[in-house]
C-alpha cells in the first residue's frame, strides 16, 4: 500500500488480500506461522530459490547495508537505482551517521532500520534530506524523540514506530504527513499523549496503540480522521470533553472493528447506553477483546457499576480471545451472561483485585486452551464449581454413565498468579476405567505462582498422562512436597517429567537435577514458560 503498488482503490486491505491469497495458491510463500487466537497469518518465507532469484532481479533496488562503527569508509554509496534500502545498525554504531550522504536521497522510497543498541539518536538533518521516503519502519531502535525534520516526509504513506518504550512524545510536525495512511504505536509504553493536531491527517487509515499504557485519551481531532478503517485500541477518558470518546466512533463511517480491540479505563464509562452504540455485539470480526477497568490506587467500598459496564461491553460470539483485567466488581459468576456462550474462546485471562471471592465455573467452555488468573487474593477455594461440576448431576448416575463429563476438554495451560488466599484446590480423582467423568484430558502446562497458603494440588492430577510441565514459584508449601518427593501430594505430581521451582529446572525429561548441576541444565536448557 505504501509503495502505492494497488493503485488508488478504495478497499485498499481487500486488494492486499487478494494479492496475497493469489501468491499463496501459487507457492510463492511457504512456513506459514498463525497466531494462536484467530488463525490469521503472521509470517511466512519464500522458497530459498524463488528468494535467490528475486534478489538476483533487484540486486540494484533493494539494498542492504550493515553498519558496525562510524566509519563512512565502510559503507557504500547506494546505485542510483536503489529504492529501498535496509540498514542494519550495530551496537557501536550510532544512526544515522552524520557524515554518511550516500543513501540516493531523491529516489530512496524505503528506509528499514535494524538496530542492536537500545540507543538509537537520529540525525536531525535526515529527514529533511530523504523527503521522498514512502516506507519508514524504525521499530525496537530504541528511540526518545524524533525530530521536527520528520514532518518533511511529505510523501511519507507508512511509519512503523512500534516497541521503541523510552518514546515519550511525537513531534507536532508528524501531523503535517498529510499522505501518511498507516501509523503503527503499539507498544510504546511511555508515550503520554497524540498531537493535538491529529485531524489534519486526512488520508489515515490504521492507527496502532495498543499497550501504549500512559494515553489518557485520543485527541479530540480524531473524530476528523474520515479515512480512518483500523483503530486497536480505544482509551475511554475522565475528561469526557477534552478527547475522543467513546460515542465518536459512529462518526467514523469507514471505521471497521475487526482482529484485536482494546479498551482502557472501561470505569469511565458513564453511560452504558454509549456501548450499544458501537454495536460490539455485531461486530463479528473482533477476534481478541481486551477490557481493562483502569489502576486504582486507593481502593474504594463500591464498585457495583463494573459489572453493569463489563455487561454491556458484550462481544460477539466469535471472539476467540478475551482478557479482563483491574475488574473491581463483585464475584463474576453468574455474570456476565455473554461469557459462557462463547464458544469459540481459546484463550481467557483475568487479571483481577482484591473483591472476587469465587471462580466461576469454566469448565464447559469447549475451545478454551489457555485460562490465566491472576490477583484474585479473596479466593480460598478453588471446588468442583470450577470445574462445572454440580451435585445434581453428581447424584444421577444413569445420567454420568450415559453421557460423560468432560471439563476443560481442550485446556492446554493453565496458570493461577497471586492468589495470596487461595488454600484449598478440589478436584475429583478419575481413574482410567472411570469413563464418566473426565478433567483437562490435554493440559500440558500448570504454573502456580503467589500461592503461598495453597496446601494440596488436585487429585486428578496423579492420573493425568498429557502434562508435561510444572512451574512452582512463591508457594512455599507446595514447592517442599516436590523438593522433599514424599507424601501424597509427590504422588500426584512424581509423573510430570518436567518440574521449575523458582525458576530453576529441578527435574528434566524425567530425571531429578542434583542442587549442584541445576546451574549447569539453566545454562544449556531453557525454562519452560
């Protein structure tokens, strides 16, 4: 898109689609990698010759050039038919080099910066040099400011600023991109606030925040961007007339919520007649849905209106992902309604305070591969509720035998974080000629960390043949029945192959590490994570 290779088309992400997908039905690509929540494709390679052979077309178009020091000599100048040029910057190299002026500035259409050092200071001078610049990707260089001079880019359409967290601020002259179409911020945790001026980006169609944690608002002159299509996250502020709030987005006409969505500071929602608005219910193509109620640093008596909010920010039953984190309401069960029915949920996260005092039961969601609860410091009991086990199917046996529990049938990892309270864990033993009721047939992973009260694990466990790993940290009961191999409780556990306490490997494939070689395994193995 930035190359403008698709022309001016107005459904510019479906022609990159349909490019893409043709090339794959031709073998162009090969090792695809998907991520895990919706299957999309995150990366893929050429066949080794169909690479060698375009390299050899573009030898004088693509270029690229690592720099290990400031020496100019070591460079070389750039063929005047040099397009797009990657430079990889090593740790005792500072970018760009002042002196260096061999970059073909006039027809340079695409500047990658590949950088080693967690410093990367630019040249105030560069930009106004390279001012016909199509492509700009500085991701992970480690930047803190950039200069006025970037707002010279004119022609500039793609700016890749993600992971670079010491990024603070963006210069007022970033708003004078007026052909800029993609803005990627994801992951610059320090940066404090957009520039004011944000609405004469006119030609804007992905704008990319999320984890950019100290936003406390979009700036009002988004509600100007008429191009805009891709927003990931959306902050919801105390000042509702100083920025962009959450009944705006009608406004937005070509705005679509699709793949991943997070909204940040969901207790400032005043009026959950606004949520309705935006139709998440309807919008089928939000595969991964973050809500986060915002830090609180005084805790307050009454947080009654969370769960009324977390009701009414119901997503469609597609979501395939879904993390709620600093919920302050009262014990989640038996709301929301709308978290149970999903039933395509692969991965469930909930980052919780002090006020839950019950887990609610999860048991029969059937995707769910990942479930990790953390902070939930009230919780004493983790019981067959859980599980989504009730006494009322317990006690009918016809119906047991004639259709079998399964819970948690496709749970692969499970992970309990900071549950300072948390003493007790049932779960019903389930030997292998016992059909009518099985417990996380799949689960791989279990990490227990904060658990310090937490005095038995469960029983299924001692049956269990698919867990492979067990990491233990900050739960000192627990962590002296695998270090001390005895009791019941070793027995429940002594068939995992693979055991870290503390974050040291303490058994590996099955054999137990002897205190002096552990250190020696660490070095040479990595810890499960």
């Amino acid at each position: 898109m930035s190359q403008n290779y698709l022309g001016c088309g107005t459904n510019s992400k479906e022609e990159c689609r349909e490019c893409f997908d043709t090339l794959i039905m031709r073998s162009f690509f090969q090792n695809f990698e998907q991520r895990s929540n919706d299957d999309s494709i995150t990366h893929c390679k050429m066949h080794d010759i169909v690479h060698d052979f375009l390299q050899f077309l573009t030898k004088d178009e693509s270029v690229a050039i690592e720099v290990l020091d400031d020496i100019e000599e070591n460079l070389e100048p750039l063929d005047d038919k040099g397009r797009h040029l990657t430079l990889v910057v090593g740790s005792d190299a500072q970018f760009p080099i002042v002196e260096y002026n061999k970059m073909n500035e006039k027809n340079l259409r695409t500047l990658f910066i590949v950088s080693n050092t967690n410093n990367c200071s630019i040249d105030t001078s560069l930009f106004s040099r390279l001012t016909c610049l199509r492509t700009l990707n500085l991701s992970k260089c480690g930047i803190q400011s950039l200069p006025k001079s970037i707002g010279k880019l004119i022609h500039l359409r793609y700016l890749n600023l993600e992971s670079n967290p010491d990024l603070v601020e963006l210069p007022l002259a970033i708003c004078g991109l007026c052909n800029l179409q993609t803005l990627n911020l994801d992951y610059c945790t320090a940066l404090g606030k957009l520039p004011d001026g944000m609405a004469k980006l006119i030609n804007l169609k992905h704008l990319y925040i999320k984890s950019c944690f100290m936003l406390e608002g979009l700036p009002r002159g988004t509600v100007c961007l008429v191009s805009l299509e891709r927003l990931n996250m959306l902050v919801i502020p105390k000042d509702r007339g100083s920025y962009f709030d959450i009944g705006d987005l009608n406004r937005l006409n070509k705005l679509q919520l699709r793949g991943s969505l997070h909204i940040k500071e969901c207790r400032n929602i005043k009026n959950v007649d606004e949520i309705e608005q935006i139709h998440l219910k309807n919008s089928e193509d939000i595969v991964s849905f973050s809500l986060d109620f915002g830090w609180l640093e005084k805790l307050e008596n009454d947080f009654e209106d969370d769960i009324t909010i977390l009701e009414a920010l119901e997503p469609h039953q597609n979501l395939m992902e879904l993390i709620i984190s600093n919920y302050m309401g009262p014990n989640l069960s038996p709301r929301p309604k709308w978290l149970m029915p999903l039933i395509h949920l692969r991965k469930l996260a909930l980052l919780f305070r002090e006020k839950c005092e019950i887990i609610p039961s999860f048991g029969g969601l059937p995707s769910l591969e990942v479930l990790q609860l953390a902070g939930m410091k009230n919780v004493k009991n983790v019981g067959l509720e859980f599980l989504g086990i009730t006494e009322k199917r317990d006690q009918d046996d016809d119906a047991t035998l004639n259709n079998p529990l399964v819970m948690f049938p496709k749970l692969k990892r499970l992970v309990f974080i900071n549950m300072e309270q948390l003493e007790k864990w049932e779960g019903r033993e389930t030997p292998a000629a016992e059909t009518s009721l099985v417990v996380m047939p799949r689960l791989k992973r279990l990490e227990l960390e904060g658990c310090p009260r937490l005095l038995a694990l469960p029983d299924f466990l001692q049956t269990t043949t698919s867990l492979k790993y067990l990491s233990i940290s900050k739960s000192e009961i627990v962590e002296e029945y695998c270090q001390r191999r005895t009791e019941k409780e070793w027995d429940k556990i002594s068939n995992i192959p693979n055991i870290t306490l503390n974050d040291k490997i303490v058994r590996k494939d099955g054999i137990w590490i002897q205190e002096d070689n552990i250190n020696d395994v660490i070095g040479t193995s990595s810890t499960p994570k």
